[in-house]
C-alpha cells in the first residue's frame, strides 16, 4: 500500500466536499468567508476526516457517503484552532507556516470565523440525509459529534489545559486533557464511520479503542515535536508548549519515556485492528506514521 497517495485522496475528497459546504469567499459579508476559507485551507492532513472514510471503507460502505461527517470534523477541528490561537488562549501568530487567522483578520473575526464554522459544521451534518441514512441514526452522529465538541469532549479538555498551565499536574490530569481535547475528535470520527457503516458491537469496541489509543499516540508525539521538531516543517514555533508551561507528556515524563508512552499506544492501536485482517492497513499505516511523523 501507498499510504501517502491513500492519505492524499482521502484529503482530495475531503477538500472537494469543504469547498461545495462553504460559502464563496466573495459572498457577502465576504470578510468572514475569507476568513473561514483562509484557516479551513489553510493546509493539513486531513486525518480526522480521512479516518472517517476509512472505517467506513473498511466496512464495505461507500466513502462518498459519509464525506458529511468528514468535512464537519475538519471545520470543528479548524474553528478549535483558531481559537486555540488567540490571545486569550495560547496567543500564537504562525500556523502551519502562516500567520494565524486572528493576525490576518483582526481577533474580532477570528472569534466569529471559528463560531461560523462550528455552526456550519452541524449544518453539515445534516447532509447525511441526502445519503439516504436513517433519521434516528443521523441523530445519533449529531449527538455523538456534539459530545466530542462540548464540556464532554474539546472544550472540557482545553479548559483542564489552560487551567494546568505552571503547575505539576498528575498523570491522570494529563491524561484527562489529552483524551478530551485531541483525542475526542478522533474518537469520533472512526466511531462515526462505524456507525453510518453497520458495526456490529465488537466491530465498534474494537474501532473505539484503537482511536483511543490513536489519539494519545497522536498527542504525544505532538508534545515531543514541539521540543525536538523542525520549526520549517512544523509551520510554528517549537518549544512554545516549555514557554507557557503547558502539561505535556515530555513535561511530566521526559522525552525518552514519552517515546516509549506512545510506543506503546500505537501497539494497542494495532493489536484492537487484529480482527479485520488485510482489509485494516491504512488504519494500521496510520498510526504508525505517528511514531515518525514530522509535523
């Protein structure tokens, strides 16, 4: 397998679907269109949705179908990093290599172009009915995204995370915000995949836990990268999270037993694919490149 031609179609498809969702930027007020479209392209992997596609593929059901769920998660995971960005959170002025959407259209903007988009994102959601999805399985999405995004997801984790900045936290505190503000939106986006897919029970648990495990790995190695990762291809400053005193696992543990921490969950994330045989390598690719991964 390619897994970087797999990866770059996946994202293809996904940013096809972003552009017909979003307005034009010429739409008037074109000022938040441009906005919106200037972070949402912004660059980026597409992971979250690409995982999406995947688990749904993996079940034999036609990625094409549940693209709404993948350009929803892709416009929450933007508006939370145009949040994540201002100066009231993390005040950082460079992402992915530009400067951050708050340094280009005023914070004001910036505010309102991360609310449109996690408003747009459940208007996207609603496309799911197009594909001919049951009304009470669509409901279940909704809610399931919902709990990824809220109190219970995202925002309770970046809440832990501001609040734990220059103290020690425990392992379970660090554990709690790495599950809830990274790892939510994974979770949600394979399990989301499985449910529009027809899991079965094992099928779901076994899927669950390999985004679980997948996003710790993926945060991780995040933490590590802002210590030991090229500022070129980070597309930021490095050592940002070591300035504000962030919990981080290389914090609390060192980098060398962060390695091996998320080492580790890569390992579980393979060994909870064991079931689907052959028919799980880019989800097996996947997070593998998370122990390698650069930016």
């Amino acid at each position: 397998m390619n897994w970087e031609r797999e990866l770059a179609q996946k994202a293809a498809m996904i940013n096809a679907a972003l552009d017909r969702y979003l307005p034009p930027a010429s739409q008037y007020p074109p000022k938040i269109h441009e906005a919106m479209r200037y972070s949402l392209f912004a660059g980026g992997k597409r992971l979250r949705g690409a995982l999406v596609l995947a688990v749904a593929e993996l079940l034999y059901m036609e990625p094409k179908r549940v693209l709404p769920v993948a350009a929803s998660l892709e416009m929450i995971h933007t508006y939370s990093l145009i949040h994540d960005d201002l100066p009231a959170m993390d005040d950082d002025d460079y992402r992915r290599g530009k400067p951050t959407c708050h340094r280009v259209f005023g914070e004001a903007v910036a505010i309102l172009a991360g609310d449109a988009l996690l408003t747009l994102a459940f208007q996207t959601l609603s496309g799911l009915k197009e594909e001919g999805f049951d009304a009470g399985l669509i409901v279940k999405i909704v809610e399931e995204v919902s709990r990824a995004a809220g109190t219970e997801g995202l925002i309770g984790g970046q809440v832990v995370d501001l609040e734990s900045e220059g103290i020690q936290v425990v392992s379970d505190t660090l554990a709690y915000i790495h599950e809830h503000k990274t790892g939510a939106l994974f979770r949600v986006a394979v399990r989301s995949g499985a449910l529009l897919a027809g899991a079965d029970a094992l099928q779901l648990q076994a899927l669950t836990d390999y985004a679980a495990a997948f996003g710790l790995a993926f945060q991780i190695t995040d933490d590590i990268l802002d210590i030991t990762g090229d500022e070129r291809e980070l597309g930021k400053p490095v050592k940002s999270d070591l300035v504000k005193k962030k919990a981080t696992y290389p914090a609390v543990f060192g980098i060398e037993q962060a390695r091996s921490l998320a080492a580790e969950q890569v390992k579980k994330a393979l060994h909870s694919l064991e079931m689907f045989g052959s028919r799980a390598e880019f989800l097996r690719e996947t997070v593998r490149y998370l122990l390698h991964r650069k930016s």
